[in-house]
C-alpha cells in the first residue's frame, strides 16, 4: 500500500492575503491559464533573469509582466514538488498512445 504523505487541511482558517486584497473578477470563459513548472519556466539563460533567481519563485515574479504581455491571467503551478523533470526522456512515457499526430 501507498503511504498518505498529506491531506487537505478542513479545519484551518483560510490563508489571509491581506487587508487589500479582492479575488479576482475574471469569468471562467475568460480565463487564459498558463501551466508551468517554477524552474523550467525561468532555469535558462534566455529568461534574461539574473543567474541568482533563474529557476526560483521570485524568477516566476519577474516574469509576470511578460506573461500579463502575452495575455495570460492565470497561472497554474505544475507541479511544485521536486521531481525527475528528464524521467519520459530515459524511459517512454505510459500516455504516449494518448497524443494523436496530424499530418
């Protein structure tokens, strides 16, 4: 069996964002989600970021009015966990026979 290493937290107060903070008001059929994964989307030189903060949250921060140019209003962090980022290039990927090829 699988060990449970977490759980959503039921009982804990939402996290408190501030005094002037307002959720945002943009509709679901408005939205363009950006999925990104932290350090890939800032770890290369071409980001032009500062080699101190390539790959890091504050990189994702410096990015953001570059992605607010490219129309994006949402990003989804994916994952933000440690992982093998080269797993599917040494061993072939389980959902490959998902992706359909046009011509």
């Amino acid at each position: 069996m699988s060990e449970i290493l977490g759980i959503y937290d039921f009982n804990s107060a939402p996290f408190d964002w501030g005094p002037n903070y307002k959720l945002p008001d943009i509709p679901e059929t408005d939205l363009v989600i950006y999925e990104m994964n932290v350090r890939s989307f800032t770890a290369d030189e071409s980001s032009g970021l500062d080699p101190e903060i390539r790959g890091s949250y504050l990189g994702v921060i410096s990015k953001i009015p570059h992605l607010l140019e490219l129309g994006v209003n949402a990003v989804e962090l994916l994952p933000v966990f440690e992982f093998d980022e080269l797993e599917f290039q040494r061993h072939p990927n389980p959902r490959d026979h998902l992706v359909s090829t046009f011509l």
